[in-house]
C-alpha cells in the first residue's frame, strides 16, 4: 500500500519545486490544491489589497451562452493566473474556449496562463454547459512573480 502512494508523493515534490511558465499543470485541478499555485513554500497575499480585478459581462446563463471574462490589472502587470467558474453552490460549472493568452484545462472549469509573460489583461470566454441555465461566478489565482500571488479573487459584475 506504500508502494503504491510513492509515486503520487515524488510527482507532488517534483511538481511543487518546479515553474510552469506555460500555464498551471492539470494536477491542479485536483481539489487538493484548491486554487494554490504550485510553487513550494509560498504564501498568498491579502486578496483585499490586489492590484488585479476580474470581471465578467453576466452573470446569469443559458444553455450554450458564452460569458465573456476579463482579468485586468490596475497597478503592476501579472505573469501567471488560473480562472475557475464555479455555480451558485460552489460546483464547477462549463467550460473555457480557448483563445488568445490563454488556455483551458481539460481536468476542471478552468482557464490559465500560455506564458509568463508580463501581462496587463486577459479576456477569455466561458461556455455553459448543453444542459442547463443558472448563474455563474469566477475565482481566480493571480501571480505577479513566483514568491508574490493572490488568491481567492471573485468575479464581480462588469458596469
């Protein structure tokens, strides 16, 4: 039985002390690191006092409807960010189009970064599920360098 959870444990070390300059790995999807960046010994700071805000065009959605997502600073530009979209009981809910700086992960509702370079805004576009309507949230990770990160932004409704 130890045998089998080495593997896991040498991935998540390996993981954990590496960059990922071209987005965060689809092992973050993995409830476990619960919006965290994989960067080893790293604490976020204040969400409150982020210079990045999330916006989206809507919030309520149709089967199929497309919400448009802007991730944009107010102060120092970002490297590096994950968008989750998530209902109204906090369950992932549809799915990312690919687009231009950024890209979805396949694992979870998701979107992230395609590279580290500096950035001012991102826009990215939200698909609903075939199946159903309801009301959309977004949370989002935004890292301004590997040691200086935010987490637990929410998406709030753009005027």
């Amino acid at each position: 039985m130890a045998l089998l959870g080495l593997p896991l444990l040498v991935l998540l070390s390996l993981s954990a002390t590496m960059a990922f300059p071209d987005g965060a790995p689809e092992l973050t999807c993995n409830p476990l690191f619960d919006m965290r960046p994989v960067h080893s010994e790293t604490r976020p700071l204040n969400a409150k006092n982020s210079p990045y805000r999330l916006v989206q065009d809507k919030v309520d959605f149709a089967p199929k409807e497309r919400v448009k997502v802007t991730l944009y600073t107010v102060g120092k530009p970002f490297r590096g960010f994950k968008v989750k979209s998530v209902d109204e009981q906090g369950q992932e809910v549809g799915r990312f189009i690919p687009g231009g700086g950024y890209k979805p992960l396949s694992e979870c509702a998701a979107a992230t970064h395609q590279s580290r370079a500096e950035k001012e805004h991102v826009e990215m576009h939200w698909l609903a599920p075939a199946d159903r309507s309801g009301r959309v949230h977004f949370n989002a990770t935004v890292v301004h360098r590997y040691y200086e990160f935010y987490m637990n932004l929410t998406s709030t409704l753009q005027q």
